[in-house]
DNA sequence: GCATTGATGTCAGTTTCTGTCATCAGGCTA
DNA sequence: TAGCCTGATGACAGAAACTGACATCAATGC
C-alpha cells in the first residue's frame, strides 16, 4: 500500500497553472496549491524553488533537446541553421501541448515576476546554444549572435504559433499585433504547425538582415 | 530647521550598493539597508518596490537617453546605426560613473535573481526602442530586430569598457574570458571609453551578419 | 494664524522561503 | 521472516520580504 499518492510534483503543476490562471499569480499562495495538490507547502519547496519556478519545470528538457539538436547538427551547416533546426526540433516536441503552452503563456503575460523567469530562461537557453556551437568550431562571438538569433527566432515563432488563429469561425483578423498575417495553418481551424512557425521566422530574420537578395 | 536629511532615496542607494558588495545580495537585509541610510524600513520600500530595484534607479534615466536619441535621429539613417548612436549616446553618460557600474555589475553578476531584473530592464528598453523606431517609420519586424540588435551591442560593449584592462601596472592580460582582447583603450592605464567599446562592437556584429564586404 | 501637503515613522499582519527533526512505506540484506 | 536503510513527506518554528492603515509634523501657501 502506497504511503502518498504518486507524482506530487506533477499534481503540484497541475494545480498551479489552475490556480494561476483562475485568480491570478499574486492572488495565489503557495499553500493554496499545494492543498489543491493534496500535499504541504513544505513539499511544494522541495519540488520547486520557489513559487515561480512550478511554471518552468519543462525548461530543463527544453534545453537539453536544443542542444542534443546542435550537437547532432551535420558539421557544414551554418551556425544560424543550426540553431533554426534545434529551435524546430524542440517545437516539435511541444506541438501536441499547445493548449497547456498558451495558457501557460498568458499568465506569463501578466505578470512581470513570471517574465523576469522567463527571460533568465532563455538567457541560459542562449548561453547554453553559444557554448555548443563553440564546441562545434564556431567562434565566440559568432556563436553568441547566431544563439540570440535562434532564441529571437524562437520567441517570435513561438507568437505566431499561439496566436488566437481560427479560433472561432473564419475571417477573424482582429487581434492581430504582429502586423502582417501569417501563414502556417494550412487548414484553417487547425492549430499552426509550431515547427513550420519557427522556420519562417527565420526567413524572414533573414531576408531582414541580407536585403539584397 | 529640516525634519529629515534630504536625499532619503540616495542614501538608500549608496548603502544597498556598499552592504550588497560588502556581504552580498542575500545576506542583506532591507532593514539593515535602511538603517545605514538613517531610515525606516517601510520608507525604503516607499522609494523602491521591492530589494532589488534600489540596484537599477538609474534605468529609466537610461531608457530616456536612449529613446530620445532615437528620435532625434537624423531621418534617413538605417536603423541598426540609430541604435548604435543612441547606445553610445547613453553610454556617454555613463563614462563617469564607471567604477560605480563595475561594482554594480559584479553584484548583479553573482545573483541570479538580480540578472533576473536586469534582463527585464533590458527586455524593457528593446521594446520600447523599437517602439521608437517604428514611429520613425521603420517596419515592425526590423524594428524589434535592430532593437534587439542594440541591446545586444550595448552588453557586449559594457562588458569590454567593464573589463579588467590596465587595473594594475602594464601587460596584465589575465582573466579575459571574451577571447580577444579589445582596444579601446588608447593609453595604457586610462578607463577605455564606453561609447567607443560600443562602436566597436558594432562593426564586429555588422562584419558577422556581411562577411562579404 | 491656520489649513493642507508630503515625506516619514509606527505597527500589525500576511506571505514567502528555510532549517530541523519526526514519520513510515518500500526495498535490501542476513 | 526480521531488522536495517532510504527517500519522500509531514510538522513546526522562525527569519525576512513586503503591504495596509494610521499618526506625526516641518514646510508651504493662503
């Protein structure tokens, strides 16, 4: 007979996102959640560093894909590829979470403590990127750009791919603060395809950058 | 006759920045803080939200330099340039004050909670930079890239002007972990100057995008 | 004179986060 | 089978971060 319920870590994030979203991040003790998820406040901080962090357990694996993705890399292909391909591989992982990844993302949104968490995030994810391409030969400062610009990439694909397209009927264009409309919903009503979301932000990342041709 | 010393706000800030280098960010207490200032702990929480932001005073005075460069930017220049004269227009204002940033940024450089904030600040400035940009007509994507680009220029600037170059006699190279060594520095033993780090940082991240010419 | 204002003090209270020790099912070994 | 770890959790105390409410009183303006 088990002593405790089985992965109170998960049920913690389960009642966390639930709780953030319903009444907000500061609204939310971490007493609450951890009722919710049938354990103590003590447990929570032995899964989580600290209230925050509950909405950032899947960074880890994140990173990890990028950079198994960056060493696994054919050894020509350009540093700005390289990172295209890892970031696209990394999205297709999260593709079948996307609800979880949009609701996620607007209590985020919301809250300038989360973003703070976020952008450290990503920092580490950059940082992580420049040292493996710098494994691969890429110099220094090479790297680092060609890292940023995959994040870059990254967050604006990741925009696209959230964004409220074909949420309720056709035709619904409202909303739409990135400018021009996007493709990658092949079907409308369908969600986009994350991966397809990131690779044309890097064409267009490029096209910006190389005007000529 | 005063009832107070003026400048509560400074004195606060002189002392976070004396005890977060003395004993470290964590091991400080905001009321420990506030009692070398000679005031209360609840007046120091009046003048910053919380025990981090006493360390970034300064940055809205920084975004205003910024912007203000951007807009007052002669009409043709290509974006990625007005960036760069609006950081090293900022960066000039800063030249005085670099014993004071090599301190703070080795405070921040030791707490990640504080890179947190920082990373908001400058997430914060890029927003609002190519918000600036698009005014001046600049389209929305290469808005928020040159931004991008500009911030990126600003750190990896500061972090030359910042690095340890000419501290004690002549010849001491040691500890440059940015791979080569900069210049910078006209005279051996003088403070290099900001602006010009920026500038140079710059071409090197234009040469890294147009390797051709 | 006198009312108003604004920066600060005072104090109680909530919440976040940490250290420490106790508990006890499951697994391992004799 | 008995007995000893181990690891995850509970229980509890406490420091420190932050917040709300009200009081104080020099300076300012009428």
């Amino acid at each position: 007979m088990t002593r405790w319920l089985p992965d109170a870590r998960g049920r913690l994030t389960v009642a966390a996102i639930a709780l953030y979203g319903e009444r907000g991040f500061e609204q939310t003790t971490v007493a609450e959640i951890a009722e919710r998820a049938g354990v103590t406040e003590r447990t929570f901080y032995r899964h989580f560093s600290d209230k925050r962090e509950v909405l950032f357990g899947g960074s880890g694996d994140l990173q990890a894909t990028v950079i198994g993705a960056i060493e696994a890399a054919p050894p020509g292909r350009a540093p700005i590829d390289v990172m295209g391909d890892a970031m696209a591989s990394a999205a297709a992982l999260m593709q079948p979470g996307r609800d979880h990844s949009r609701g996620r993302a607007a209590v985020i949104e919301a809250n300038p403590s989360l973003q703070e968490r976020e952008l450290l995030k990503l920092a580490t994810l950059s940082a992580a990127s420049a040292e493996a391409l710098r494994r691969r030969g890429v110099p220094t400062l090479a790297a680092a750009v060609a890292a940023e610009a995959g994040v870059t990439v990254f967050k604006l694909g990741f925009e696209r791919w959230i964004a409220d397209s074909a949420a309720g009927t056709a035709g619904d264009a409202a909303g739409d603060t990135l400018g021009d409309t996007a493709g990658a919903a092949p079907e409308s009503g369908d969600a986009p395809d994350f991966a397809r979301c990131i690779r044309e932000a890097l064409d267009e990342l490029k096209a910006l950058t190389n005007p000529s041709r």
